[in-house]
C-alpha cells in the first residue's frame, strides 16, 4: 500500500509539473507573438534590444558593476556593525540609558522615513561642500555613507526583533550563572538573535545589491552610469537593458541562498522591506 500511495504521489507529480510547465509555455509564447506583432516592435527592438548595441557596452556596464560589488560588500560590515549597536542600545535597560534608546530611536525613525535617494543626494553634494577636516570629499565616500545610515536603521529593527524573540529566562539564567549583563548579552541572547533573523538579514543584503546602483545619482561610474554614458551617445536604450540583466543575473542566486536560508529555519519565503 505505501509502494501504491508513493507511486500515485509521484505520479500526480509528474502531472502538475507538465501542467504547469505547459501553461508557463503556452502564456510566454502568446506573450511573444503578441509582443512581435505589435506596429512599434520593430522601433522597440532596435532601440532597447539591439545585439550590437549590448555587446558594445557590456565591458563598461561589467567594470561598473564591478564598483558596485564593492561597495555592497564594505558597506555591508559597516551596516551589520552600526545596525547592531543600534539594537543593543534599543534593548539597552535602565533610566540611566535612557539618552542612548532615545538616540537609537530617534535615528531608526528618521532614516527610515528618509527616501534613500533623498538622502544620497542631500550627502552627496551637501557634505562634500561643508569640506569637513578629516572627512573625505569623495562622493564615492558621502554615496557609500549614505547607503550605510539608511540600511543600518532598518537592520537595527531586524536585529532588536531578533533580541526580543530571546526569552527573558535565558538573560536570568545567565546572570543566576554570575555573568554580567554584557555577558550575558554577548554569549548567551545575541548568538540566538543573530541565528533567528539571517534570513531577513540576507534579504536586506540582496536590497542592498540592487540599491547600490542608486549612487550613479551622484555622477558614480557604477553599472548604471556606464549605461547612461553608452545611451547618451547614440540615444540607444539597449545599455539600460544590459545593466539590468547583470543585476538580476548577481541578484537571483542570492535571492534563492536567502530563501533556501529561510527554509532551512522553517519559515516561509523572504520578503522585502522596501
């Protein structure tokens, strides 16, 4: 009886899988005949999907994605680093602390209601002009900062959830133990936060992939400005398309790392913040 119910599974597996594979084929063609057949395709295909076009400006496109790789990764240790300490001064308790949670949250607050790209261009070409001593005046510098306050502020929340999902027992049970409180907070409740909420954090690293791309704002030669620079020669759009593609082409792997994360911890797929 069981070799009969797995054989039926198995059986009625293999018939969703050609169902839906069929139905996925079938809207996708009727998708391109309807797109190929339209009276503006021939304009749209050599403007925005021109095979010359692309392979003229993707050593470009690549170089400038290149940046932005770096940038997502250095500016993902300054983020988890700040985006913790926020958290922990959050959950920080006592009166005397008090003027540490109302910094933190007073920071959460403001920069996630702050657009992003508004705050890249308030730094990108207001600080620069302040000519602070010690700062650099790169906008590369201001892009990248700007990256890590606003991140970090929805991070700190990710975190602090993390913290709070710690039953109170296992701080008293540490402190019963004789560790300190920071103690306690660094071996006993931050592993546990940090090993619940890597899921959300690997999401917010994918955000953070795609979002570098918004510094080219600042006149970055990351992977969209190097499109731009192609586009504006010929008023060719097929660069935007090939800075697209390398994005979703860095993107999707990592989407499926986080989601396959999220599995492994039963929870269900990762969603986005923004």
């Amino acid at each position: 009886m069981e070799r009969e119910r797995a054989a039926y599974r198995s059986a009625r597996a293999r018939r969703s899988l050609l169902a839906s594979t069929g139905s996925t084929v079938v809207v996708l063609v009727v998708a391109a005949v309807l797109l190929v057949t339209s009276p503006g395709w021939p304009r749209v295909r050599d403007t925005w999907f021109s095979w010359d076009k692309a392979v003229e400006s993707f050593p470009a496109v690549l170089d400038g994605l290149w940046l932005n790789i770096r940038l997502m990764v250095v500016c993902a240790v300054a983020i988890v680093v700040l985006g913790l300490t926020l958290a922990v001064l959050r959950t920080l308790r006592g009166a005397v602390f008090a003027p540490l949670r109302i910094f933190a949250t007073v920071y959460v607050d403001l920069f996630r209601g702050l657009p992003l790209l508004l705050v890249l261009l308030l730094l990108g070409f207001g600080a620069p002009a302040l000519d602070l001593t010690g700062l650099p005046t790169s906008v590369l510098f201001w892009g990248a900062t700007s990256l890590v306050l606003s991140y970090s502020a929805y991070v700190a929340e990710v975190f602090r959830a993390g913290i709070e999902t710690v039953h109170p027992s296992q701080r008293a049970a540490a402190r019963a133990l004789g560790l300190t409180y920071a103690q306690s907070l660094r071996f006993v409740v931050l592993p546990q936060a940090v090993r619940r909420v890597v899921p959300a954090l690997m999401n917010d690293l994918v955000s953070l992939q795609k979002d570098s791309g918004l510094v080219s704002v600042l006149g970055i030669t990351d992977a969209i400005r190097a499109a731009q620079i192609s586009t504006a020669e010929d008023f060719n759009y097929t660069p935007y398309v090939v800075a697209g593609v390398v994005f979703v082409a860095l993107t999707i792997p990592m989407a499926r790392v986080a989601d396959r994360v999220s599995r492994r911890r039963g929870q269900g797929p990762v969603g986005g913040h923004l």
